[in-house]
C-alpha cells in the first residue's frame, strides 16, 4: 500500500488527461441528471441504469454491425434505444405520477431501477462485455514528451461539443428556455398555457438521451458488467449536489473536480484510488452544503 | 379522554406473539428459522432508521452505514483479535454511535435535504475506504468465517439470541417514543421552528436521536454477524440504506411498528420469489410500482385507514 | 424589562424596520399598531429571534439578546405566539401545550419515562384557563381557526413566560370568539401577572386593554404613550388616513 515514488511533469500531464476525459463521461451523464432534476425535482434513481443500458447496447450492436463502423453507429443508435426505453415508461407510468408528491417519484425511479437492472441482466447475461474503440481511436499520439491515448482525447472533445450544445439548447431554443423556466416556476408556465406534462416528459427523455450517451462513450475504456449502474448513479448524484442541484455548469465543475481527483488519486495511493474523489466530495459539501455553484431553485 | 399508554388489550397480544415466536424453532425447517431470525435483524434495522425518519423527521439517507460499521466492528474483533465474543457484541454498536456522533454533528446543521446529502458523501466516503482497504477489511470479498462462543453455535440458538435483543430493542424504542423526548421528537418533525421558539434546542435533540438510531442500526449489524457469520461492503452500500428506507414507507412510517411489517414483507418477498427466478428485483420493482399506484399510505397505513372507523366508534362507546 | 433601540432590518434593499424603538415595563400590556406593512411582525420577529437585526439593540431584563438563537431567547423567558396559525397539526391539543411545558421544565431529554404522566398538571391547568380543557385529546389539525389561534396562545403559555408576545392574535377570528380572546388576555395579564406585548388591527381591543401603545409606521417607531395620548395625536392619525 505504499505511496509513489515523486512523478515527472509528463506523467502528471498524462494523468490529467485521462482524469479530463473520465469527466467528461461523468459531465455528459451529470448534465442529464442535473436537467431532469432541475425541471422534475426528482433525482432519477434509474439514470445510472439507463447508462447501464447505453454501454450494454453500444455492445449489441457493435457486434451487430462488425467492422470499424460499427462502434459509430452504436455511438448513434444505443442512446436512441436508452431514449425509446425511457419514454416507454415515461409515457406508460411515470407522467401519471407528476402530481403526487416528490418521493413517490423517487420511489418510482427507484422501482425503474430494479426493474431495468433485472431487465439487462435477462437480455444480456451476468458475464462481462467489452467493446473496442474503432480504429482510428484506437492508440496513442504522441505530444510534449508523452503519449495520449487517442480516445481520450476524442472523449474530451465530445465532452466540449456537448457542453456547447447544451448551452445553445438551454439558452437559444424555445424548448431549452421552457425547461430552464419550468424548473424555476412550473406553475407560472402552466399558467402561460404550456403543457408542463410534455415539459416534463422532453426534460426526462433529453437526460436520458444524455445517460445513454454517456454510457455509449464509456463503453471501450471499462469492462462493461451489472452494478455499473449502482456505482454510477451514487457518483453522478454527489457530482450533481457538490455542483449545486439542476445547474449543468455545476455538473461540468462537479465532474471535474471527481474525475481529475480521481485521477491523481491513482498517483498517489492506486489502491485507494476512489476514495480521493468521495473525500474531495466531502470536503467541498463541508464548506459549501449547497454546492459550489448556485442551484436552480 | 387521555388515553392510557399501554392498553392491557393489545399488551396480551403482543406477548402471545412473542411467546409464539420463541416456541417456533423446533416446529419449523432450518430455513424458515433463517428466514425469521433475518426478519427481526432487518427489523430492527428499519425500525432504528424509522426513529430518525418517521418520528423525527430527518432526511437520514444513508443509515447503512452505522450497520455495516456495527457489523464489521464486531468482525475484526473477533477475526483480528483474541477478545471474547461479547466485546465485540459491545464495540459494535459503540462504534456506530461514534460515527453516527461524527456524522451526525455535521449534518444537524444542515436543513433537510442537504443533511441527507451531506450523509450520502460522509457514508460513501466510508463504504469507498472499507471496499478497497483489502488487507484490513477483506475488501470486495468481505470477512468470513467469523467465530462465534459455542452458545450460539446453532442456528436455533442464534434465533433466540436474536429474537430476544430484539424484543429488548423494542421495548426500549417504544418507550423512547412515549418519553418527554419522544413526544419533543415528533414535534420537531411536525414543527422544527415552533420548537426553537418555545425553548427547544432542536439540533442537540436530534443528535440524541442519531445517537439512539445509530446504537440500534449497529446492534442490528451485530445480530447480522451472529446470523450470518460474514460481513461484506454491501452493508454499507447506499443501495441498503435506500432499502431500509423504503420499509418504513412500506409500513408505514408514523406507527410505531410499521417498519417491522415492511422490513418482513421485504425480506419474506425477496426470499421466496428468489427460490423460483433470480430475477426477484424484478418483480420487487414491479411490486413497488403496483404500491406506488395503489397504496400509497404504506401498507400499514392501508391497514389502518380501513380500520379507523371501527377502531373510532369502539373508542366512542368505550366513553 | 424589554427594550427596543434603533433596531433596523433590511431585505436586500427593502428597509422593513428602519429604526424602531420600544419599552416595555414588567406587568405592562403593550400593544404595537400600525397600518400593513408597517414592520410590525418583522419587529416581533427580531426580538424573538427568527431574524437577526442589522443595527440596533434589543435588550431584555438587562440583558443584549440581540445575536441569540430563538430557542436561547425563549429560555430567558420570552414565549410568543404566531401571526399564522403554527402548531403541531399531528399533536393532540394537550400534546401541544406539553411540548412547550416539557421544554420548560427542562424535562424535553426525558427518556425514560411515559409523557402522559409527565407535567399533566401544569398542561391541563393552562387548558383550563384558556378555555380548551374539553378539547385536550383532539387532533390539534382539526381545531376551528379560532381555537387553533387560542392554541397558539396556550402554547406560548406553556413556557411559563415572564413576556409573552402575541402577534394578531384575533386576527381571523369571529367577532365573538375576538371579545372571548379579549378577556380571555385582559385575565391572563391580571392572573398570572404576565407582561404582554401585542400588535393588533382590532382598535377596540388595543384601546380596551393596551396601557402603553406603540405606532409604527414604515418601520419607524412614531410615537409610544398611553392610549388617550396617542388617539389625539395628529402624527398617527395622519399615517392611518394618508395612504394605505
């Protein structure tokens, strides 16, 4: 359980990169979880499951269309399927429970979470899966005196592109800027004659595109097995709170701090690794209870 | 008009129960004991939580932890250690009233929800160093094997031994809610400001809580290992402590013994539909959201709300 | 026994007190008018606690509780009771007044022994005197308005307060449940030798029972003097008739 011997600069720039890109992941699924809690009020029990979905799916169907092209079309269509799944039960159970109180719909996505659990261990087994990044991720490139795996560098990208695009759709489309008014006054949008029902079911469904996304992406760097999601869902819902609730900038600086944390803690005591982020956590929620940045509500 | 606090009636009933229960082993298969001796640790779990949530109000998201820390507690004491059995039956619960001390301190000053937040990180924090510390803990694989004194060497012993620290639990839950404090409890629940304006230091009253809750979830983390002889860091898992929490709603969490009734179902339901498919969670979740949509007071709360206008015109008569 | 000096509070740029002084000497009834939104709740909130002022002193027997945390306040003898109805809905009315007796008599850590038993006396004695021993087993959620306002009360008395504070407390009511609540204070402040502190719309019970009587306006203290001083003063009546 020995500390590591001091690291050059190379090492450490190195290490950055991957802590940068896990956050990117971590970011991508937060900010789903983030806007449906914003615009819901509810923390989406189910969302790690729903990632679970994502990577399982990226799988299937990679498989399904072997070659270097299968990786992108799985990279498309298994957040679509994560989507179709969720608006299944969106439509035929959670959006009769939108005014019952918050916890029966904790309860709810809880209950989802069992069940999709249960459901991707019927479809796919217990075993382990893994998927293989296409070809022209796959390797490193060498840059400043040290290598950097090529996926990494594609998934910090996305990571950006995402942010941009969710930036654009919160604050540029109609939809985006019903949503970010929903999760502030929901009555008062009701009242200016909009359905807060489909609010509530697009919000649902864009933080689930976001999980299964999420789920697609990290599909090549991790083996993919049941209880992803568990361990999933509790990092996403600390991120989430140290960012403060339903702000998606709190998501990308919340996932930040856990994946680069993550990371060094690889440097420092590799056995512990993933206790430096919960402690990071613990340390950001014992200085600021509510979050760095400011909450939505 | 002020009602007596113990009715002789359901007093009677309550001991048939108990005497019923104790008389169970001999008659019963091996598994059946199991079952019904995992029952009461459970519900003595549920009901140490229930405490906290129920009666008090408190957003107690991941009391888990004070079992797996009274369970693991006891568990490197007598895997690590030569000292007898009943200090390790001792430092377990002692244990998780420190923690819950520690981790109670900090989160009574938080409102609500950031304090079940703030429990969440605290407790993950521990469940992390436990899941990883392997050469300590076990790690992912847990501790097995552990010794018991020859006493509780069968099973039927360890059911007795169970059943009675339960009862004894109860008993004293039970009277903790019919104390001055209790009655301050509900009322800080019902009204944490009303409560400060009339003199009451609401955070020292809930430390006292936590305090109590955190001693029985880690007496009931002691009683797992007397059953189960292993510990494992999914007793430490917030998927447990979102369980436990969802047995008090179950059954219903503003009677006393509601959690009992869910801790029960649960256990009973998880037991049985696993001796036919592994895929329990599944029909667990759908059952959830069958009670989710139809019963929505908590089983218990079903119960009574069907009771109560009989239960209000004996009470009537009775005048 | 209560001194109020140059207290000011404000919301952002809102200045809902804005310099309000009181004196209120022991066995005094003190009533505290003015139009809506003249500060008064938010001045009995400052002095109770709930809110912190940000100039000013509050002083009581003696004593600068202005930076004490409402339960402390409470145990140097100040009880209050609420604009808006804030009981323990759950509770049974007797479990009401218990609460506030148990903290009282330092007895809220109590573990081990029955509540019913505990401070029974004392708890249907202050039901007696309000007027609600009849109704001590009921839920207090399902009072009439009127009674829970009375409950209010019977909660605040139960800390056996040297200053008891009572915002609106007919605010809501009937006209006759309003002469009930009247007596029923001018009895309380003879009998139990209570000093009280009060704000009221209702002009005839102020003038009925107040000896000393506050006008604030804007969140400014105009004057304070005895009843007949203050109905002939041009001040107060100009801020009632000009405007709200």
């Amino acid at each position: 359980m020995g500390l590591s011997l001091p690291y050059g600069p190379a090492e450490l720039v190195s290490q950055l990169l991957v802590g940068l890109s896990r956050s990117m992941i971590l970011f991508i699924v937060c900010a789903g979880l983030s806007f449906v809690l914003g615009v819901l009020r509810v923390p989406n029990i189910a969302h790690g499951s729903l990632y679970m979905i994502g990577a399982f799916a990226t799988y299937s169907l990679s498989i399904l269309f072997a070659g270097s092209s299968g990786f992108w079309i799985a990279l498309i269509f298994a957040p679509l399927v994560v989507v179709l799944v969720s608006l299944i039960a969106e439509r035929a159970l959670f959006c009769h429970l939108y005014q019952r109180e918050h916890l029966m719909l904790l309860l709810f996505t809880f209950a989802l979470s069992l069940i999709f659990g249960d459901l991707v261990k019927l479809v796919w087994g217990a075993e382990y899966r893994s998927v293989s990044a296409p070809g022209m991720l796959k390797g490193s490139i060498s840059m400043l005196g040290s290598s950097f795996p090529r996926y990494n560098l594609f998934l910090i990208f996305i990571g950006l592109v995402v942010a941009i695009a969710l930036w654009l759709f919160v604050n540029k489309t109609k939809i985006g800027k019903i949503s970010r008014a929903a999760a502030v006054d929901r009555d008062m949008v009701g009242m200016l004659g909009i359905n807060v029902s489909w609010v509530f079911a697009a919000a649902f469904v864009i933080g689930c595109y976001l999980a299964g996304l999420g789920g697609a992406l990290v599909a090549p760097t991790v083996s993919i097995t049941l209880g992803m999601d568990h361990t999933l869902i509790i990092e996403a819902f600390l991120i989430v709170t140290i960012g403060g609730l339903g702000n998606m900038w709190g998501a990308l600086v919340g996932s930040l701090i856990f994946g680069v944390t993550q990371s060094f803690g690889v440097l420092i005591l590799p056995q512990f690794a993933i206790v430096f982020p919960y402690a990071a956590v613990v340390i950001v929620l014992l200085l600021r209870p509510k979050g760095l940045l400011k909450s939505v509500w | 008009m002020f009602k007596r606090i113990v009715q002789p009636k359901w007093l009677g009933s309550v001991v048939a129960i108990f005497i019923v229960l104790l008389i169970l082993p001999p008659f019963l298969p091996r598994f059946f004991v199991y079952v019904l001796a995992l029952i009461y640790v459970t519900s003595l779990l549920a009901m140490s939580l229930n405490l906290l949530v129920g009666h008090g109000g408190m957003f107690q998201f991941h009391h888990a932890v004070f079992y797996g820390v009274g369970a693991y507690t006891v568990a490197l004491i007598l895997t690590k250690t030569s000292l007898p059995m009943w200090v390790g039956f001792v430092a377990g619960p002692m244990a998780a009233t420190i923690v819950g001390l520690f981790i109670g301190w900090f989160c009574v000053r938080l409102t609500r929800l950031y304090f079940g937040m703030l429990q969440i990180s605290l407790g993950s924090l521990i469940w992390a160093i436990v899941f990883r510390w392997y050469s300590f803990t076990g790690g992912d694989d847990g501790i097995h094997g552990i010794r018991m004194a020859p006493f509780l060497s069968s099973l039927n012993n360890s059911y007795y031994f169970i059943l009675v620290i339960l009862v004894i639990s109860l008993i004293i839950l039970y009277l903790v809610l019919k104390s001055p404090f209790g009655s301050t409890l509900q009322a800080i629940r019902d009204n944490p400001d009303r409560c400060a304006a009339v003199g009451i230091n609401v955070r020292r009253h809930q430390l006292l809580a936590i305090v109590i809750a955190t001693f029985f979830a880690g007496m009931a983390g002691v009683l797992f290992v007397v059953l189960e002889r292993s510990v494992f860091p999914d007793l430490l898992f917030w998927v447990l402590s979102l369980e436990i929490f969802i047995m008090c709603l179950l059954g219903g969490w503003f009677t006393f013994a509601g959690p009992i009734l869910g801790a029960a179902i649960t256990v009973a339901l998880r037991t049985f539909v696993g001796i036919y498919t592994e895929y329990w969670t599944l029909i667990l979740g759908i059952i959830l959201i069958l009670l989710i949509f139809f019963l929505p007071e908590g089983v218990m709360g079903y119960f009574l709300e069907i009771f109560k206008p009989q239960a209000k015109e004996a009470a009537e008569r009775r005048e | 026994m209560l001194r109020v000096e140059g207290v000011v509070k404000s919301f952002e740029d809102f200045k809902a007190v804005n310099g309000a002084n009181l004196a209120v000497a022991r066995g005094e009834v003190v009533a505290v008018i003015g139009p809506n939104g003249a500060g008064k709740t938010t001045l009995f909130n400052l002095i109770t606690g709930q809110l912190k002022r940000d100039r000013g002193k509050i002083i009581f027997k003696g004593e600068d509780i202005s930076e004490l945390p409402p339960y402390q306040i409470c145990q140097r003898g100040i009880a209050r009771s609420f604009q808006i109805v804030n009981i323990f809905p759950r509770l049974t009315v007797f479990g009401n007044v218990q609460v506030a007796v148990l903290s009282q008599q330092r007895r809220s850590y109590n573990l081990f022994r029955p509540a019913q038993k505990i401070a029974v006396e004392e708890t249907k004695s202050i039901l007696q005197s309000v007027g609600l021993s009849d109704k001590g087993g009921n839920i207090a959620g399902s009072l009439s308005h009127g009674d829970q306002k009375i409950l209010e009360m019977a909660i605040a008395l139960g800390n056996q307060p040297e200053l008891l504070i009572l915002d609106e407390p007919t605010a809501g009511m009937s006209p006759e449940e309003t002469s009930a609540t009247m007596q029923l204070i001018k009895r309380l402040a003879r009998m139990r030798g209570l000093t009280i502190l009060f704000c009221e719309h209702d002009m005839d019970i102020v003038f009925s029972i107040a000896q000393s009587i506050m006008v604030m306006h804007q969140g400014r203290t105009l004057i304070q003097e005895k009843p007949e001083e203050v109905r002939g003063n041009e001040e107060v009546q100009e801020a009632y008739l000009g405007g709200e």
